[in-house]
C-alpha cells in the first residue's frame, strides 16, 4: 500500500465544511470495504446503472442533498435517495435500510460505512479525473 501523507488523507467530513483526517487504517479499511461492497457496480466511482450520476467530487456536489463529505455519505449508505433528494431508492440500491434484500449490507457498521464513504471522499485526490471518469479511464 502507498503511504499518504496527512494532508491527501484530509478529507470533508460534514456539510459544514469541517475536515478529518482518515487514519492510514480507515484507508486501508475503506479500500477493501468499497471494492468488496460497492464495487461491482460503482467500478473506479463510476456508476454501471445509471452513467450520468458518478462518485467524482462535480457529481457528489451538485446532488440535493449534497453528498460531497462523509456524514452525508453515510446517509446516503443508510437511506439512499434520488439525486434530487426527493425519492428513497432504498428498493434498488444496496443500503442499511434495506439489508434483508442486500445481505452484503448487513454486517457494515457505522464504522464500516465512515469507512466507505472517506474511500470515496479521498480518491480524487489519489487518482484524479480517473475518478468517476468512466470509460476513458478503464
């Protein structure tokens, strides 16, 4: 594994603004729990099911509610929502609400999650616009 510096490992925590640094750890943990979690269908912060919506920082910010830090990340991992904001989508992607249909789900603590959502959150700063680049990248 590469070693990051504290400042590539600072990273938005809340709608605020305010920052964490994620323990080298939290990365490690975040790497593994996202490739085996997520993946399968969010390769690289792309998204295979619906390509106009990305994990890249542009795409995180411009969702309603913002989904460009960790708090709302892990909201989102608990009770996922349209891109406005307005439906839960709960039914058709993996989340804690809806565990019974998404076993992979089930064990992730809130931890697990802080995890997964400071992997996403920290990417761009590893990878760039390979990051939610799609196709052109991978």
């Amino acid at each position: 594994a590469i070693d990051l510096d504290e400042a590539t490992r600072t990273v938005t925590a809340d709608s605020s603004g305010n920052t964490t640094v994620l323990t080298p750890e939290q990365v490690k943990r975040g790497k593994r729990l996202y490739n085996a979690t997520c993946g399968a269908c969010h390769t690289g912060g792309i998204t295979k099911t619906n390509p106009n919506v990305g994990l890249d920082p542009e795409g995180l910010s411009l969702a309603t509610p913002r989904r460009d830090n960790i708090a709302s990340l892990v909201d989102f991992l608990k009770n996922p929502t349209t891109y406005d904001g307005l439906e839960s989508i709960a039914e058709i992607h993996p989340s804690i609400k809806s565990a019974d249909i998404y076993p992979r789900m089930r064990s992730l603590t809130d931890e697990d999650l802080y995890s997964i959502a400071g992997h996403i959150m920290l990417q761009p700063k590893i990878v760039a616009e390979k990051w939610g680049g799609g196709k052109i990248y991978f």
